[in-house]
C-alpha cells in the first residue's frame, strides 16, 4: 500500500488554491473591466440592438422677397416610411400598406425600385392626416412602418414664381455621387432648379435624429413616433430682390394662351424685381411625388411649362437691338445725333442688287438718329451698319457682352448667340461672310439670339449712366464687376430721346403704354423665327419713372408669335411698371391703367397727350 507523504498533500493544496486565486482573480478583473471600465460600451452595444436611428429632416430656410413678405415657407406635413431589415420584409410590408394608400402595383415596383439595405424607404411624401389617423390605428398589423412629421414646403406665389424659385424633391443617385453633395444622404429633399437649387447648401440646414424601439427580430415596438434626440438645426432664411405682388400682378395680366417673359429690374443695383416665364407650373405639386406620368406629361408638353424663358428662351432681338447699334455708332464717331444718312427712307434700299425693305412701304424720308430710333427705320440702320463696318460691329458687340452670359445667381442661364469673328459664319454655315452681313446685324436679324434677361441688362445701362450691374436675386449681394457702354451722358440722352419717340403721341406703342403718372420710355420689336415665319415674336424692351426724373424700373416682355410688340407686348410693359410704380409712390393700383384701357372703358383720361 502507497501513502501519501503530508508534505505532498499540503504541496498540492497549496497549489491547488493559488490556481483557484489566479482564476477567482482573473474573474475579478474581468468583471471589474466589463461592470466598471466598459459598462458604457456594452450599454451602447444593448441600446443599439434595441433603438434603430431615424434622420430627421430640418425645416428649410423661409424666402422672403423685398418687402418682407414670405414667397417660399414650410407647413407641418406627414411620410410614410418602411424600416425592416431585409427585402423580402419590406415587400411584404408594402403588400400591406398597398389598399390603406391606394397604391398600384406600378407604383408599388417604383418605390421598391427606390430599396436601400439598413435605409428608410420612403412610400408617401405628403400623407393626409386622414390615412396617417388610420396607419396609427393598425400599426400593430404593419412592422416597420414609420410615420414621420416633416416640414412641408410651401410656395406662396403658386405659378406666378415657379420658375424664379424651382421647387424640391428627392435627391437622385446621379446627384449623390456628385461632390457637391457629398454629405447629403438618401430621402433628402434637394432644390432642383431656380433659387432652390442655387442656394441649396444655406437654405438645406442640419437633419437632426430619432430613434425607434426594436424587438429581437427588428420589428417597431412602442411608439411609431419614437424617441426624439437631436431636432437638428433650420436652414438659413434668405431674402431676395423680387417683389411678390408685381409677379403676382405680372402672371394676373398676361395672356394665358401665350408663351413668353417678362423680366424686371431695379436701375438702382440691377435687382431683379420679377422674373415670370408662361406657360408656367405650380411648384407646390413637386412638394409630393410626381407619378412617372404627371412628370411625362410635363416634359412632353408642347408648351415646355419647365423652360424659364427669362435666362434660357434665345430668340433673335429684332428692332430692339437697334439701340445697340446706335450706342456703337456713336461710340466709334461714325455719326451724330442730329445727322442724316446719306439716302432718305423711301421704302427700302438696294444693296448687292438686293432689295432691303423697311417695314414703312411709303418710307420714313430723313431722319436723325433719334428719329430712326423712334420710327425703327430699318434703312437708316442699314446705312449705320454699313459705316460702323462688319467688323467692327463683331467686335463691339462682343465686347458690350451679346455672346456671354450675365452672370445671374441662378443654375442655368443661356449664353446669347452673336459671331466673335468672321469665322463665326464658317463654322456654323460654311461660307465665308460678306460685308453686307452687317445688315442684318444692324437691325437685330442674321446670327443674334438673346435672353430676354441680356436684352434687360443692355436697356438698364440705357436707365442709368451707361454701366450695368449684374442682375441679381439675392439681396445685398458680394460686389460685382459692372460692364459698361463707352458713351457719353449726351449720348445716352440722345438714344433715350429715341426711346421717347417710340411711346410719345404718333409713336408706334404710344396708345397701348401711355399712363397717367409715368413716363414711359421704349422699343418696340418684331423678329423673324424659324418655327414659324408668318408669326414672328414680340418684344417690347423699355423703362419708365415719374416724368422728368431718372427711369426707375427697367422691363422687357417677349410674346412668341406674338406678332407684333407695340400691340401684344407694349401693354404688358406699360401695365407692369405702373403697377410697380404705383405700390413706390403710394398710389392706389387700379387696373384700367393705360390710355387704350381707359378709352376701352369708356373713362375720361385728362392726363392724356393726345
């Protein structure tokens, strides 16, 4: 038999205890790190695998126009999203919200078409509080749905803005690969076009967050609303140089069957007062989801309600640009005011065994230049062009800015089509030009197509001292570099004398913009189109203040197919700056404003020059 000697039993124990010492200690410090030094990280740990994050979406910052009235704000408004964690679970989620929202099985394709793992899916961005009252009563029939209040974009102006404001929706995959918003994630809604778009980054402002309740399988248990951590932060109000009312006013008086523009600016800074482009569209219906058809039948429409005619529509400037013509002419010397050209108007005019009309069969006779200007005659300017010379005229209109852009503080703007040289011609039609190519040019035709916001920053040099500040929608903007007419004070007085002959009694628009209490100031125009040559377009392009005073506002309409621009485009001139005018100087508006309204309407008009 074997014994143990006690010295080995106690050896044994001894060890036997530190081992079990070395473990209990182990234990002891491991606990000690888990309860004490690592107690947040696993609270974190649980509070994640029960509460799942939820951006919320901030508030965008107010518009307000010149006077302080709001034109773009946010009202309360309501989404439905899905939050599951797979596919296959938001299919069967959306299966079930399908009759609640009246959804199709197109339109149930196009939102799981919009599917992103461990992101919200948005359903419905503008649920009524009706169908939200009926998700709360059955949420415990729908796992994963989430109803979300957010803030809700209004545009107070409706048509009469669209296309000076855009509107949002949903940024796109393209625009989230683009760097410019690379902090900007899924469901947020980004402004597509106009100011919008331009000042998206100040008006967006800081998504805050929320967290729902979870259960082991990832279903919403508890509140729909959830837990609110962080509301984030408004985007920046940003106030503007439009004047609400006046656009109002502006889409109140033109012609709902007609397509067109009309630009207003402010001569004291180049503020733009109103921009309005017909046919228009509501903002508003963007604020929702457009269905695939609503937005097909935008895009197809014939009368393109989307295209901001102000800063994109090139149309050819006709008579209008025939002030440009004459500011060039008097800056090279090549004539004076009170001077005759050297053939009298009598109808037209030979040149290269061609005959050149002018639109008075019987002529015009001699006239200087403020005369031409008053009575548009096409043979006086056809003589201009001939002294100032091709190339010249390339030069200097070039150099005035017709084949730039203006620089507005918009996203899209359309550079004007004028030849920079005589390669111009080669390019674009094969041939090399001919001098008398400057025939053309003199009178607005041949290779010159304009936004009507260029031909209003031309004629707001005009209203002031021959510079013009880049028109603008921000108010109070950085500093800008202003480009100016080489003419003198004398001679912008001369060309505005030609101006007044347009809207004085016997001038061509002086019945349609003869008001009571403005002097009006401007030319008409009529280009010649290539979509439809009977009907040419419409221009009237002036300014107008009280009667001897400097002009204080500048506005140029364009009528397509107008026809004519002392019939269909003068009024709208002459009724948008009293309107304007009216509101500065505290007058009571009225609506019978010039003298064709007032003989129309059977009232006596003293004021009027007959």
């Amino acid at each position: 038999m074997r014994v143990v000697h006690p010295h080995d039993r106690r050896r044994r124990a001894t060890a036997a205890l530190g081992i079990i010492a070395v473990v209990l200690g182990a234990l002891a410090v491991q606990f000690f790190r888990v309860q004490m030094l690592q107690s947040t990280d696993y609270m974190l740990q649980s509070e994640s695998n029960r509460l799942r994050p939820l951006p919320v979406a901030a508030p965008r910052g107010t518009i307000f126009d010149r006077n302080g009235k709001v034109i773009a704000d946010n009202i309360p408004g309501y989404a439905i999203l899905i939050l599951t964690e797979s596919r296959d679970a938001t299919r069967g989620t959306l299966e079930g919200l399908k009759p609640l929202l009246g959804l199709s099985d197109e339109q149930t394709e196009n939102v799981m078409a919009r599917y992103r793992r461990h992101e919200p899916l948005v359903v419905d961005y503008d649920a009524d509080f009706e169908t939200v009252s009926t998700l709360q009563e059955r949420r415990e029939d729908l796992p994963g749905v989430v109803i979300e209040m957010r803030p809700k974009r209004r545009y107070n102006g409706g048509p009469a803005v669209a296309h000076a404001l855009g509107y949002v929706n949903e940024i796109t995959a393209e625009e989230l690969s683009d760097p410019r918003f690379s902090e900007y994630e899924q469901g947020l809604l980004v402004g597509k076009v106009g100011i919008e778009r331009q000042y998206e980054e100040r008006l967006q402002g800081r998504r805050g967050v929320r967290y729902l309740e979870v259960d082991a399988l990832g279903r919403i248990v508890g509140s729909l609303a959830g837990i609110e951590e962080g509301p984030g932060d408004p985007g920046e109000d940003i106030h503007l140089t439009l004047d609400l009312e006046l656009m109002e006013w502006i889409h109140e008086i033109f012609p709902d069957s007609l397509a067109g523009a009309v630009i207003a600016l402010d001569p004291a800074d180049g503020g733009v007062l109103a921009m309005y482009s017909a046919p228009t569209f509501d903002p508003n219906a963007f604020v929702g989801e457009l269905t695939p058809e609503e937005w097909g039948a935008l895009e197809s429409d014939p009368g393109k309600p989307l295209l901001n005619r102000t800063v994109m529509g090139l149309y050819p400037p006709g008579s209008t640009w025939k002030l440009a013509a004459a500011a060039i002419g008097l800056d090279r010397g090549v004539v004076g005011p009170d001077e005759f050209m050297e053939e009298p108007c009598t109808g037209g005019i030979v040149r290269g065994g061609e005959f050149r009309g002018c639109w008075e069969a019987d002529g015009h006779g001699y006239l200087d230049l403020a005369g031409a200007i008053a009575n548009s005659c096409n043979v006086y300017f056809y003589q201009l062009g001939e002294r100032i010379g091709l190339d010249a005229m390339i030069e200097d209109g070039t150099r005035i800015g017709f084949a730039e852009q203006c620089g507005i503080d918009l996203p899209q703007e359309s550079r004007g089509i004028f030849p920079e040289s005589r390669d111009f011609w080669q390019r674009q039609f094969g041939y090399e030009p001919l001098d008398g190519e400057v025939l053309s040019v003199a009178i607005g035709q041949g290779p010159n197509s304009q936004t009507p916001l260029k031909m209003a920053q031309f004629y707001l040099a005009l209203a002031r001292d021959g510079s013009a500040p880049t028109p603008h929608l921000i108010a109070n903007p950085d500093p800008t570099e202003d480009w100016r007419l080489d003419v003198t004070a004398e001679d912008i007085e001369v060309l505005r004398e030609g101006l007044r002959g347009v809207t004085s009694p016997g001038g061509t628009a002086w019945y349609r913009t003869s008001l009571e209490h403005w002097e009006v100031l401007g030319k008409t125009g009529t280009s010649q189109n290539a979509q439809d040559t009977e009907r040419p377009h419409a221009w009237f392009t002036g300014m107008a203040g009280p009667w001897g005073k400097d002009p204080e506002i500048v506005v140029v309409v364009l009528v397509e197919f107008g026809e004519s621009g002392s019939q269909i485009a003068a009024p709208i001139m002459a009724k948008t700056a009293d309107f304007y005018l009216r509101k500065q100087h505290g007058i009571e508006i009225d609506t019978i404003q010039t003298l064709q309204e007032h003989d129309a309407a059977g009232r006596l008009a003293p004021w009027a020059r007959r």
